[in-house]
C-alpha cells in the first residue's frame, strides 16, 4: 500500500510539472505571492523541472531519500504564502479560506504521505526496492 502511496504522489508531481512545462501555471498568483522569481520563465521553467524530478524519482524509486527530502521542502516552501499573501488566501479572513488557500493546505497532506512513504522507506529497505 505505501507503493501505491508512492506512485500517486509521483503522478501528481509529475502532472504539475507537465503543466508548468508547457507555459501553463494554473498557481501562478500562489507562486508569484510567495517566490515571484519562479511564477515566470525561467523560473517557472526551474520550478516545473524541480516538480517534474520528484515525480519521475517517486514513480520509478529512485533515490528516494532525497527525492522525498526534495519534495517535503517543496511543499513546506508553498506553505509561505500563507503568511506572504494572506489575501489570496483568506477570505474574508482567517480561517476562511479561499480555493487558493484549500490548495495551499492540502498540500499538508501531501507532504505528510511523503514523511510516512520515506520513514516506511527507511524502516524496512529490502521491501522498499524496485519499482514497487
């Protein structure tokens, strides 16, 4: 189960970056508000391959302590727009939230199947090799 755990998050990061690669951010005010140098160009260029990394090393395992450090960084990272642009995120204030902020938030869940992949990871290693 935490394979399948594993594999999902990867389609999700890799879904993510498949857009960004294209020139489509559909969180680009997210991102703006929070590092306005990876909304555009080269920085969302950066962003996507960073998106489009974690996804293609959780779906085929590979180096997977980093791979789930990277991805819980990245998430941790979108969490500051909660701070940096509470307007976008609340409405009309805290605790109500907007759809950007139920974005941003859900991706405490998405950070927290990362921990319980990496630390299943760590606890049994000779399950966790290969592709599944």
């Amino acid at each position: 189960m935490v394979a399948l755990l594993r594999i999902a998050l990867g389609i999700v990061f890799f879904w993510f970056a498949a857009l960004k690669l294209v020139g489509y951010n559909p969180v680009y005010d997210i991102v703006y508000a929070s590092f306005p140098i990876l909304a555009d160009g080269i920085g969302n260029l950066f962003l996507g391959g960073l998106e489009l990394a974690i996804g293609v090393g959780l779906l085929c395992n590979i180096f997977p302590k980093t791979m789930h450090a990277v991805l819980i960084l990245h998430l941790v990272g979108t969490f500051s727009v909660l701070l940096t642009a509470p307007q976008l995120m609340y409405s009309p204030h805290f605790p109500m939230l907007t759809l950007a902020g139920e974005f941003v938030v859900k991706n405490l869940v998405l950070a927290m199947s990362g921990v319980v992949v990496i630390l299943y990871h760590m606890r049994h290693p000779r399950l966790s090799k290969g592709w599944i």
